[in-house]
C-alpha cells in the first residue's frame, strides 16, 4: 500500500489536490507509509530527497524487503520490513481487523515504546481510519 491511491480521491484527498501534493496530504492523517519494493526500488535519489523533504520528521516509509539485497535509501525514517521486524511493529488490518486485538496490540507496545505501525494492502481507508483514532484515543 502507498499514498498514490486513486480510489481515495473523493473519499480522503480532495477531488482538486495536485498528485504532487498527495504524500504531504497523507502525511497529515497517517504517521507512516509502507511502500511495494518495485515502488522504492524504482525511486531515484532525488525522488527519495522529495518523498523525505514532503513529510514531517516523524513520518516513516515502511519498505517490503526485495529479493535482490537491495539497499535502501539511509535515513532513520526509512525502515526495512524484515519478517521479524514486521512481527514486532506491523499491524495488518487486512489478516487481523479486530479493533480490540489491535488496542491490547497498542498497550503492549505502549508498555516497551517499541513503535507500532498499522496497514492494510487493500488500502481500507475506513479500517486505517478507525485505527487510526483508536491509537490517537489510547494517546499512542
């Protein structure tokens, strides 16, 4: 999942936003992105230096490990997705919704202030939404 979702035009970017301005809109509502590897692989050096200038300095990109060892862009707001890293701070919305696993999910991780960052590939804005407010309700 990214920003650039076109089925949310209407429903969370506004109809008239520039596509150039989408990422910083995101950033505003959610505190990280997690990017497909032929999206990150595929961004040069200066789109990477635009991608980072457009959001704020607590904002992450999440990025799915590639097959190939390829390096990602230094930046400790740029993380790899490793299958132990996902383990400890990836919540999927789309295999596991329940809103009550997610909130004892939040304390736990609250409690080791090991961050926890929530998705969904199908990009269900109404699910990331409601995530969203639970981690804000529960100060996290």
């Amino acid at each position: 999942m990214n920003w650039d979702r076109p089925d949310w035009r209407g429903r969370f970017y506004p109809e008239d936003l520039p596509a150039d301005w989408m990422l910083s809109y995101y950033n505003t509502q959610f505190q990280a992105v997690y990017l497909p590897a032929a999206m990150w692989q595929a961004a040069p050096d200066a789109v990477w230096a635009q991608w980072l200038g457009d959001t704020q300095d607590g904002f992450c990109f999440v990025l799915e490990p590639d097959d190939a060892g390829t390096v990602p862009p230094v930046s400790p707001r740029v993380l790899l997705a490793t299958p132990a890293w996902t383990t400890a701070h990836v919540w999927w919305l789309d295999q596991a919704p329940d809103l009550r696993a997610l909130a004892q999910r939040i304390a736990q991780q609250a409690t080791t202030g090991e961050p926890l960052f929530v998705f969904s590939r199908r990009g269900d804005l109404v699910q990331l939404e409601r995530a969203n407010n639970l981690k804000q309700v529960m100060g996290y």
